[in-house]
C-alpha cells in the first residue's frame, strides 16, 4: 500500500470516529433531562462534528470520497443504553474510552490542532462522569484543591508493603527449613531475603515515583505552552469542564475567563483536571517513597525471621509459622479498612492464602532437600 493511500484510510478512520463520537454525544445530549449537562453533551456534539469536517476535508480536498457513515455497535448501544436509563448509566464507559484515546492525535502531525482539544474532552468527560450535578460558583472555585485530600491510598501502600514483605519471606524461610537448612543457615537466607526485597522495593519506588515526576514535568510545560499559544481553546477547556461538574453554560465562562487572568491558577486547574497531576507534589518525594518502602516491606519481612534468633528446629518454625500468621490476621483487619469486607473474614482469608504458600514451598524445599541427600 502506497504512502498516499495509507494517508488516506486514516482520515478514513479519523472521520469515523469523529462521526461515532459526534452520534453518541448526540445521543447522550437527546436523553439527558438536566439542561446544564444537555448543553454540555451538544457541545461535545458539535465540536467532534468539527473534527469530522477536517477530515471530511482533507479528503474531498484529495479528490477521495468519503465512506458513508454508520454509527458503529458500540455507539448504537451506548446510545440505546442512554435512553434506556439514562446517560448517568453509561457515561463512565464513555469516560474511560476518551481517556484512553486521548491521545490518539499525538502522532499525527497533521492533527496538532486536535490533539489538546481531544484531551479537553477526555477531562469534561470525567469531569461529568465523577462530580455531582449542582455545584455552585463557590464551590468550583474552591474545588481547585480537590485531588489534595487524602483519600486513603497511603494506607493501602503501607498494608501491602508489609505483607508484601511478610509473605516473601515467610516462604523463603519455610523453603529453607523444609529442606532441613540449620538454623544459622535459616536465619541468614531470612535476613538476606529481608535486605534484598526491601532495597529491591526501594529502588522500584524511587525509579517509579522518579520517572512519574520527570512525566509530570514534561506534561506541565506542555500544557503551560499551549496555554501561551492558544489562550482561547484553553479558556473553553476551562469553561467545559466546570460545566461538567455542574455550573451553568454562562456561569462556567465567567469564572473561566475570570481564572484566566491568573495563568499561574489556570496552569494549576488544567494540570489537576485534564491531566490528573498536582502541580505541588508531581508524584510525590522520590526519596521518601523509596525509604517508606524500605521500612515497610522490612517490618513485614522481620516476623518469619524473628524466632530464629532466639531459637531452632520444629520449635522455631512453630514460632514463625504462629508469628507470621498473627501478623496476616493484623494486615487482614487492615486491609477491611479500605475493602468494605468484614475484619474477620478479611483476617482469615490473609491468614490462609499466607500459610497455603508457606506450606507449598516448605512442601518444595522438603523435596528438594530429599533429593540433594
């Protein structure tokens, strides 16, 4: 297939789904009763309606004729959801499929123009997808700050640290007893084990939260540019997304052009709702998050290992084995916190995956102990 006609299949293609995507706000737009969230879907309509006359265009302008359009399955059955009950129904699918082909115009280097406006529908989507109707002025201009509250996530990371480190090594010390190691030779493989997982999650989290930061920085100066270049389109992006969480069409251009004026707290408004970053932490200390690691998943891991200090044998592993599972139950309980599930079941349903693998690699370690003698 030559270049030209590789070109032209995906204007083909763009026009598709620009199209699909102009059907389906329609759609979503027809069946909505709020009149602030109608207005916003006929919006979205008209500007992928835009969209697809650029492409519709570039085709025309190639002597190609466009294919005649049919909305696709999934756009006929959002649709048909949407009036069934109600765009509230579906517009979290919507949501996720924009999000995730927001960037679907970053490589076409004849679509520049679209590429900031397609992530602009990607924010308003989930914008509309996750905040309640009825927001006032007030609360919008407040709500610039609202991905700062904690919304539980350091309890997750410390919870599964930890068990992360106590599993990992209560199987290797049971693997190495299994085989009949002594109890130095325990001891010594659990705290190697230890230091090894928890410098491994250490630098796993430095590298993440490193690389996160260096993304984050890389999109704010990407955003802060278009925001030079192309005030307007950023003003509209504004005015969309507070829409979306409830302002009325007037109001949302008003504080929009109102938060303009400080470009410094528009940066920061489209940073938080387009790109989902906090401008203030981009991901958070490296370094803390890597020592955070360190500790936790070394707590973890420390309960297998503790009795070996003291004592050996069956007696030992008994201790372990009756330690380790103290400390399932406790991140079990824990882990209710923040999975809705009841604290006892959660503690022992921790309690027997933990020993189910302790005991599959002490079965292991018996095995191959017997072999080696």
């Amino acid at each position: 297939m030559t270049a030209s006609a590789d070109r032209y299949q995906r204007y083909q293609s763009n026009l598709r789904d620009e199209l699909d995507g102009a059907a389906l706000y329609a759609a979503l737009a027809e069946a909505e009763t709020d009149p602030v969230r109608r207005d916003l879907f006929r919006q979205l309509a008209e500007a992928e309606t835009a969209h697809a006359q650029l492409w519709r265009g570039k085709l025309e302008a190639a002597g190609v004729k466009p294919e005649a359009f049919r909305p696709s399955f999934r756009t006929r059955a959002l649709a048909a959801l949407a009036k069934r009950f109600g765009p509230s129904f579906v517009l979290p699918s919507v949501a996720t499929a924009e999000f995730a082909d927001r960037d679907k115009y970053a490589g076409q280097a004849d679509a520049a123009s679209l590429s900031a406006e397609e992530r602009s529908h990607a924010a308003v989507l989930e914008a509309a997808a996750g905040k309640p109707r009825g927001m006032s002025g007030a609360a919008i201009a407040k709500g610039e700050r609202w991905h700062r509250g904690g919304s539980g996530n350091e309890l997750r990371a410390s919870v599964l640290g930890a068990n992360d480190g106590l599993v990992s090594n209560l199987c290797l010390v049971m693997g190495v007893a299994g085989a009949g190691a002594p109890a130095k030779t325990i001891l010594l493989t659990g705290l190697a084990g230890l230091i090894a997982g928890a410098v491994s999650m250490a630098l796993g989290e430095w590298l993440s939260v490193t690389n996160s930061r260096e993304f984050a920085q890389a999109q704010m100066a990407a955003e802060a540019a278009e925001l030079e270049e192309t005030p307007e389109a950023e003003r509209k992006e504004l005015a969309l997304i507070f829409q979306a969480k409830g302002l009325a069409r007037e109001d949302a251009q008003r504080v929009a052009t109102e938060l303009m004026r400080d470009k410094n707290a528009a940066l920061d408004t489209l940073m938080r709702e387009e790109l989902g970053i906090d401008p203030a932490e981009l991901g958070g200390n490296p370094w803390s998050a890597a020592g955070f690691s360190f500790v936790l998943f070394s707590a973890g891991a420390l309960f297998p290992v503790l009795p070996f200090f003291f004592t050996e044998g069956v007696a030992g592993m008994a201790w372990s084995g009756g330690l380790s599972a103290a400390a399932l139950a406790g991140i079990g309980v824990a882990t209710s916190l923040f999975s809705g599930r009841g604290p006892v079941y959660s503690a022992l349903r921790q309690v027997l995956i933990g020993v189910a693998a302790a005991g599959v690699t002490y079965g292991t370690g018996a095995l191959i102990g017997v072999s080696l003698a």
